[in-house]
C-alpha cells in the first residue's frame, strides 16, 4: 500500500466513525434556539451555499479540467485547477462539518495530495502524469462520497464535453 492510499484509508476509517457517531446520535427537534433566530428578523438574509451548491460546482471544474488536459491546452487546465482549489478551500471555510461529517478535515487528507501531483503533472506539460492524478483526484471524490453515505454519487472521467458554447483546444498561435 503507497503512503497516499494508507491516508486514504486512514481518513475513511475516521469519517466512518464520525458517520456512525451522527447516526447513532437522537434527531435534532426543529425547535431554534432565541440566539439562532434573533439576528435573522433584524439583518436582511443572506444566502449562504449548502455543500450540495459547492458540489455543483466542483464537478463543474472536475469535467472541464479532464476536458482541456485531454485536448493539451495547459493554461485552461491550470485555471481550471485554481477554481476547483478555490471552491474546496470555501468548502473548507463554510461548511468544515457537514452532518457531523469532519469535510474539511477529509479535504485535506484525501483531495490536497492529488491537487499537488495535478499541479505538478500541468506544469511539467505531462498528460501521463495528468491522467493517472485525475484519476486519482476522482477516486478522492468518491471515497469521501461513500463515507458520507452518498455511494449513489459515483464521479467518473468525462467521455465528452457538455460545454458546446466552450472551445478546450488550445488557440492557435
Ligand atoms: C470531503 C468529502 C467530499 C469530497 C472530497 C467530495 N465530495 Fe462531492 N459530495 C459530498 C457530499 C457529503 C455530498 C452530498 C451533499 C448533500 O447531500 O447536500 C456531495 C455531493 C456531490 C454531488 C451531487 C451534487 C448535486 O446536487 O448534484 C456531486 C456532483 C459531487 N459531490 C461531485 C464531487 C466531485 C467531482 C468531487 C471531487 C473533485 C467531490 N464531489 C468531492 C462530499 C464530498
């Protein structure tokens, strides 16, 4: 077993647990605390994304990175990467705890290692590299789906574009 996949396994057996742990845990009542509904009469609301809205999101930036290393065009890639950074990092900020699920802790021990050799594989032009951290970065996606209980969202790479109004192949210079 490589050092990556022992944290893989590792991290899962800690959101296992944590799985468990919310499971086992008696439903909250809907009843609000005066604190928690107080300020929402007096302020003007504010919308704040759920992790099912981030996730859109990622797998927005997921399928376009695929898109634009197949077709070589590293820029695109590279930018592409930085949004998918970006909205993990947010991930990380806005939601760390989703269902007592630890997700920012899990970002980091199963999505930062597979973004680093992704950065490597774009900078050094390397689509070997590039395909082998895709696929590793997509099998991060579905572990931590399968430790949340959510099996039934299998990520895979794309076989096509559904971007028609986007060109991935490098312009011409
Ligand atoms: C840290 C854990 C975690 C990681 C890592 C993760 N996801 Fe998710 N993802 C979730 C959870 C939990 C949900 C379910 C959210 C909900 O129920 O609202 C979800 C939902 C989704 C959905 C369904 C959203 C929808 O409305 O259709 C997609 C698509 C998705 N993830 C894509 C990805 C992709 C692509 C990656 C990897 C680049 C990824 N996820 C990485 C935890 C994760």
């Amino acid at each position: 077993m490589t050092h990556k996949q022992l944290t893989i396994v590792l991290s899962l057996a800690l959101v296992a647990a944590f799985a468990v742990a919310a499971r086992s845990q008696t439903p909250s009542t809907p009843q609000q605390s005066p604190q928690a509904s107080a300020p929402s009469q007096d302020l003007p609301k504010t919308y704040l994304p759920g992790l099912g809205d981030f996730m859109g999101r990622i797998q927005t930036d997921h399928a376009k990175l695929w898109l634009a290393g197949e077709a070589r065009n590293w820029e695109l890639a590279e930018y592409q990467l930085g949004e998918l950074k970006e909205v993990f990092s947010d991930v990380q900020d806005l939601v760390p705890r989703y269902q007592n699920i630890p997700v920012g802790e899990m970002i980091d021990a199963i999505i930062t290692g597979t973004i680093t050799d992704l950065e490597n594989a774009i900078a050094t032009r390397d689509f070997g590299k590039f395909s082998t951290a895709f696929d590793d970065l997509t099998t991060a996606c579905n572990s931590c789906h399968q430790a949340a209980n959510r099996a039934f969202i299998a990520i895979r790479r794309p076989t096509q574009s559904n971007f028609s109004n986007q060109e991935f192949s490098p312009a011409k210079r």
